[in-house]
C-alpha cells in the first residue's frame, strides 16, 4: 500500500507524490508514475483533491442492502450519472450551497475508484490493473432537485452543482478495499458505517463495464455509490467521511472551515 | 460574422483559427483568440470538431412545439444531463455502434454553444458576452437504454457513448441564431426542419441559468435540445444536420465514411 496526495505550493504550483513519514516524493502524475526526485516536506504545502478528473463517473443503487431497504432489484448493468470537473473539491474545502437552492442537501460516503491508465472496453483483468488506486467520496446531493419536475429526472443537475464532489484526502494504491467500511458521521455522530464487500458491481466489473460504454482518462474517479444511513446537512455541518487506510474526508457546508486539519488525517502522513 | 475551425495539421498538431478564402489564420485559442500570424491552406488539414469540450451539456425539452407533441409542460429551468468529452467527433466521423447494445439510436440535430470564456453565476447579459459563437450538434442517444431501468433513466449512458456527440463543422461567431433553422436529413430524406426562434430558453439564458449551478468553461458546448422529427439511424446511414449560416454536419453510423466531405460543408470555406 502506498498513499497519494496532490498538494499546492506556495508558488501556486501544484505537486503529485508518494507521502511517507511526513515527506512527499514527487512523481511527474498518474498516469506517469515516475519519480521526479524532488522531496518536498508537506508542512510547506496545501491539500488539494487528490486527483483532478475530467469526469466523475456515480453509480445509483450499486449496494445490495440499500437496494433492499428502497425495495429495488439490484441492477443488472451500473447505472450511473456523471459529475463535471468543476464539482469536485478536497478536503476542508467548503461545500457551497447554490444561491438559488434553499431545499435539503444529502451527504452520501463511498468508495472512489481513481483511474490510472486509459480505459476502453476493458476486460475485468485489464480493468483491474488499469485502476490506479483508492478515495473517499462525498456525493453531495441537492436531494429535492431530483424529482423537482415529475418528466425528467434531474441526477445531473442535483449532484453537479461546484463543489458537490468531495474527494480526498488521498489516494491509496494495492488498497484492500474488500475488508474496509464506510463510517460517516454528521458533526461526530455516525451516520454510515457500512461494508464495501456488500457492493454490487465490484471496482474492477465497474470499470470494465462502463469503459464498454465511454473511455475513462487517467484521473477520472468512479463513485462507488453508498449504502444505507444517507441523510441531510443543515448549513454549517461538517460531513467526515472516513475508511480505515486511506483516511478521513472532512468538508463542511456552506460556513468557513477550519484549515489545515486535512493533513493530520491522512494516515500514514505523519 | 466569422468562421472558425479547428484542425490537424500533417505532423499531428491541431490549429484553430478563422477561415477565409480557403485559408486557416491561426489563432491562440478558443480563449485567446490572439492570432499567431501563422496562415494556412486548408486543403493541407483535416477538420476536426471545432472545439474540444471539458462536458457537453445537453437539454432536454426546450423546444414549444415538441413539449407541445410530447404533451409535457415546458420547464422552469433548463433540464438537462452531461455528455462526457470522450463522447465528441467532428464532422465526417463515424459514429459507433456500442458493442454490446443492438437497439435502436436515434439523431437529434440542435444548434450549439460554444462557451468562449468561463462563466460562473452569469447575468443574462454577462453570458451573452461569454459565448464564443454557435455550432451543430447531433445529440445521438441509444434510445432503448434510457427508461432500460425502470427506477434509474439513463440519460447519461444512452447518450454518453463514445462518439454520441457530434460537432460541427465549424463554430460561427456573431451568428444570428433567431433567422436560423436547424434542417436535418438522414440518408437524404429531409427528417427536421425547425426555427430555433422556437426555443424555450433562448442561449444566453441557457448560458446564464446552468451557470448559476456549474462552471461552464471556454470550450464546452450546450446543445440547446431538438424539436420535431427525431428519428432512427440504421446501420450504415447518414445523418446530415444543416443550419444556414453555419454549414452542414455529417456522420455515418457504424459503416465507413467517405472522408474529405466535410470542408465543402463549411459555409465561407470555399
């Protein structure tokens, strides 16, 4: 297992790389795992999300004991919707609420799949090896846009607002993501705390069958999808969104955040 | 009025600039539309689609006459989905059939926007000034899969394919799109013809709205919806989506497209 972050400089610049015991080894990307041999103390940078995808690829119902609880079948193919660039932020960055959105907005925690090599139609092998590494997702959710007009279901348009995609701390390649949870809390009290290994489609036959569809870049991430114990952040709230070995996403909504706690939860950093 | 295009070049580079008199004169960018002093014949370059969108987003519903057809309401907002970047081909590329889906696919031929600067909770007034000019879209979509599922609409899946969104053959600044009609023949056979005057949300509305939820940047492209007259492509058929003003847009689906057609489409080209 090895931990990876995208950080910014103090020039602006920003920086990709291995962390380990405090240090970052730079590397020239994800898709260039190469080290540049520059060794960079993290105290000198600032997180940012740990990749910048193209797109977001979210999948609905993609976990059989919510699909249980909403009463679904579970599907036969991922169904998913698609996240812009533009929606994702790190972690202790604010969630923002849209000016003109007033209604209930949801916390969901998952897993994210981060892309690391170019895929299209990928057996479940290639995919496998075509996965770079492991995330925290929060996939926030304007919830009462959804069904706001009863002939089209707007998925895009409640989860696409700017800011809406939290993604971080890290990235963690050759994670076992089969023996890890999802524990979300809301202000500190639990609210999810669910097992990947409950997950419908698994990492590897996701990205398989989607790059059957459309062609995943390096750095496009693929939300997992959440199970049970979603619910509502007032403003102010903080969402901690947390699986043992990569770390804890921690992004509040719509109220300044404190800074700098992001790093302190990154395993492995210190 | 000016015509701009986007091409490659022998050695694999890609150029844009504005046509005139059968040349490129090359320009910075989309964003920067600096010219690089730098002109060049056409015939020595292959069209490509005249921009390269970070997401395409596509309305559905934004058009009287067939909200009317389909006895739908007009909506209150744009409603829309997000078409990934992979999704994009220019005029005289082919359209693939998925793999794994034997269903009928469907064209829709719409007017497009290009955004020319970025554009963040927009007036009115600030996103006329950010559009870029106007150009063709073929919204293709793998109309079976949308109500495949019926819990989840796959709006994304069945018209984000690879090569599902087709643009071009150019991109028209200070077109006056309310004269325009948007005419689409399949195999020859005149399937649409409809006044773009017609639309529910005119383009600097659409531009300023949908900024209001995501950032739009310079390069992504709104496909304003389709009216009357959308319809099936067989295998092997062309799809041909004209707009007076702008050029005409051609792509076959899954069969092997005569190639060199698409700059005798583009209006002041010649």
């Amino acid at each position: 297992m090895e931990t990876w972050m995208r950080l910014m400089a103090s020039d602006g610049s920003i920086v990709f790389g291995r962390v380990e015991n405090g240090y970052l080894h730079e590397y020239e990307g994800l898709d260039q795992p190469v080290p540049t041999g520059a060794v960079l103390s993290l105290r000198a940078l600032t997180p940012l999300a740990p990749c910048a995808p193209g797109k977001v690829v979210a999948l609905w119902n993609n976990f059989h004991a919510l699909a249980a609880k909403l009463e679904k079948p579970v599907p036969s193919h991922p169904l998913f919707l698609i996240k812009p660039a533009a929606s994702v932020i790190g972690s202790s960055e604010l969630i923002r609420r849209p000016a003109h959105y007033a209604g209930k907005i949801v916390f969901e925690g998952e897993l994210g799949i981060v892309i690391g090599k170019r895929c299209r139609e990928a057996s479940v092998e290639e995919a496998e090896s075509a996965i770079f590494g492991y995330t925290i997702v929060n996939d926030v959710t304007a919830a009462g846009l959804i069904a706001e007009n009863p002939h089209f279901p707007q998925w895009c348009r409640a989860k696409g607002f700017d800011t809406f995609c939290c993604l971080g701390p890290a990235i963690v390649s050759g994670f076992d993501w089969k023996r890890a949870r999802v524990v979300t809390k809301l202000d500190g009290v639990e609210r999810q705390n669910y097992p990947l290994d409950d997950m419908v489609f698994s990492p590897a036959q996701q990205v398989s069958l989607i790059s059957q569809d459309l062609t995943l870049e390096p750095g496009d991430v693929i939300a997992c999808g959440t199970s049970l114990g979603v619910g509502s952040i007032v403003d102010g709230a903080t969402v901690e969104v947390s699986i043992e070995g990569i770390g804890t996403l921690s992004n509040t909504l719509g109220a300044v955040c404190a800074q700098g706690e992001s790093l302190a939860a990154v395993e492995g950093a210190a």
